[in-house]
C-alpha cells in the first residue's frame, strides 16, 4: 500500500515538471534577447521552461530577461564559461525530459517545439531531433539560404563530417542522450555534457561524441523551423584559430573513436577545409580562400567527386578572385556562392 501511495503522490506532482526545458546561453545579447524570448513564448506547444543562463554578461540583456514576465522562465547566474559552458550550466538546471537549445540570438517558429516533441515521442531510438534553419542577417531579414543537410543518413561518419545538425539552435535532444556522454571535468570540478575547453567547434564535438559512443539516433524534421543569425561581415574572422580549433576536435575524436578517425578523418577535414574557404571568399579573402580548397582538394579529392558543383564553385571563385577586379568578383562570388545552398558545408 505504500508504494501504491507514493506512486500515486509522484504522479500527483508529475504536471509540474516541464516536457521541454529551453535552454539560453546569454551573453552581450541585449539587442536580441527579447525577441528570442517572444519567439519562445508564441510556441504552440506550451509544456515548458525556459533557463537562461547569464553567463557574465555585462550588458543589460539579464535584466530584461528577469523582467520579461514570463512565469516559466528563470535566469541562471554564472561566472563567464564560454557558449559551451552556459549550455552546461542549463543543462544541469533543466528538469525537463526533452532540453531544447537556443541562442539569445536566434528565433523558433511557433510550431517548432511541437514539430520537435512529436518526432522525438514517436520514436523512442531518436535522442537528437533538428531542423533546418533559414539564415538572417543582425536585422532579422532573410537572406535567402536555408541550412539544411546533405542527404539523409545520419550515421557517426556523416555527423563527424558534415554536422547535419547545422547550429546550436536547431537540436532538441533526450535528457537521457546528454546524460550518455555526460562526464566529470577534473580541472572544472563539475559534471559536463559540452566540453568546456572548446570555444568554437564545441558542438560538432558533441553531436560527434553522441553518434560515435552512443546507440542514440539523429533524426531530422523537413522544414526551417530555426531563424539562425549570421554574421556576413565578420564570416572570415578567425580562420586560423577557427581550423586550429577543428582540427583539435578531430584529435580528441581519435582518442574516443580511433576507427571513425582513421577511416573518416582526412574526409571531415576536407570539408571543414571547404566550408573555410567559403567563408573566406565570402568576406572578400580571395587567396586565404583559394589556399583551403586547394588544400582540401590535396588532403582528399573525393570531395571533388561526391560534390562537384560545390567544391568547383568554391575553386572557381578563388581562382576568379585572385585575378580579376574586386569588384567585378564581387559580384560574381555572391551569385555563385548562393547558388550553393547552404553556408554550413
């Protein structure tokens, strides 16, 4: 009679423990943060939290979001961490069983956590759900590019080299999947399901980590239910660091998937090396662009074979770049390079 008792007390108690915990890492955004929070709000599904995590912000983007009025939210406060430590600082928060994650800079469409519940409810194999986003610019205006997949296996290698999930606002994952990969940080001295040493690259490496150590799937929602903000000015910054930082990510894949590394390593860095120099070209770096293909190409022509219009697009605008007129190639480089589909890959 006991148990019959405390089961039905705990049953009692279960309306109050959110579906969907949302998940907000919140830094230097006060232009957006209202807006993303709107976008939350006018969801059609309703059984949610939503943590925001001030992650040292000193602007005053936590302020209106703890004046924002809205009875589901809290605001987490932490020293600053870096995008992956504040998706860890909401994560061990969050009470809800599926976690959905949005920067304070981006937008959901209102059926998007709906569309995202019923996927992950109707098959229980499926640990990480995504969309595909439409990009827009700081103003909010579209800029005609969806980012969306290539092809529709999303098995360790294709995640490992392509990143289906595209940006850290289009997954809603299991509470059960990031638990799976969960670890314990010595230097940190807490528990983590994003590896905080990483600053930039620190999603592939987790969606890498849950398609290479777990038996979770990754499964896709057909439509552009994530509004994701790029930057078209500073798309080249940080080339550098950010292939040194990729390259590092590749690294710590070997020492947890050596087989997946060895087999598909030189293939994913060809495509990062690709997707450099897209953004390179992108921001006017002709040469630093034309340098990446080329060395994709040498690390591993096959991209020159399972994707020829795309790698001989990115090729061809390097070429044309370093020889003509910039403003002729400018001209040029934006009609090829939208012609292309999708910034990510």
């Amino acid at each position: 009679m006991r148990l019959s008792i405390q089961h039905h007390a705990q049953g009692l108690r279960r309306p109050s423990i959110p579906k969907v915990s949302v998940i907000i890492p919140l830094y230097q955004s006060e232009r957006f943060i209202c807006d993303t929070l709107r976008s939350v709000q006018a969801q059609t599904f309703t059984d949610f939290e939503i943590v925001v995590v001030n992650d040292g912000s000193s602007d005053g983007g936590p302020a209106l979001a703890e004046e924002f009025g809205e009875p589901r939210l809290r605001v987490v406060h932490q020293e600053n961490r870096g995008l992956a430590g504040a998706r860890n600082g909401g994560i061990a928060h969050a009470k809800g069983e599926y976690l959905a994650f949005l920067d304070a800079d981006d937008l959901w469409l209102p059926t998007k956590l709906q569309r995202h519940v019923e996927h992950l409810d109707s098959d229980p194999q499926i640990g990480v759900s995504f969309s595909a986003s439409a990009l827009m610019d700081d103003d909010a205006k579209d800029i005609g590019l969806v980012q969306k997949p290539i092809g529709s296996t999303f098995d360790a290698v294709s995640v490992f080299c392509r990143n289906p999930v595209g940006n850290g606002s289009a997954p809603v994952i299991r509470r059960e999947t990031l638990d799976a990969i969960a670890f314990f940080d010595k230097e940190r001295g807490r528990n983590c399901w994003f590896d905080e040493s990483f600053r930039q690259s620190e999603d592939i490496e987790c969606w890498t980590r849950i398609a290479a150590t777990t038996d979770w799937k990754f499964g896709y929602v057909d439509a552009p239910l994530t509004r994701y903000r790029v930057n078209l000015q500073g798309l080249s910054a940080n080339v550098e660091a950010q292939l040194a930082t990729w390259r590092r990510f590749r690294r710590k894949v070997a020492s947890y998937a050596p087989a997946l590394e060895a087999g598909a390593g030189n293939l994913a860095e060809a495509y990062q090396l690709r997707y450099l120099a897209r953004r390179a070209i992108r921001s006017s770096r002709y040469a630093q662009g034309l340098t990446l293909v080329w060395e994709a190409l040498m690390l591993e022509p096959r991209i020159l074979l399972v994707e020829p219009t795309r790698t001989l697009t990115t090729l061809t605008a390097g070429i044309v770049g370093v020889i003509l007129p910039r403003a002729l190639v400018e001209r040029m480089a934006r009609v090829a390079m939208s012609c292309a589909a999708s910034m990510r890959v």
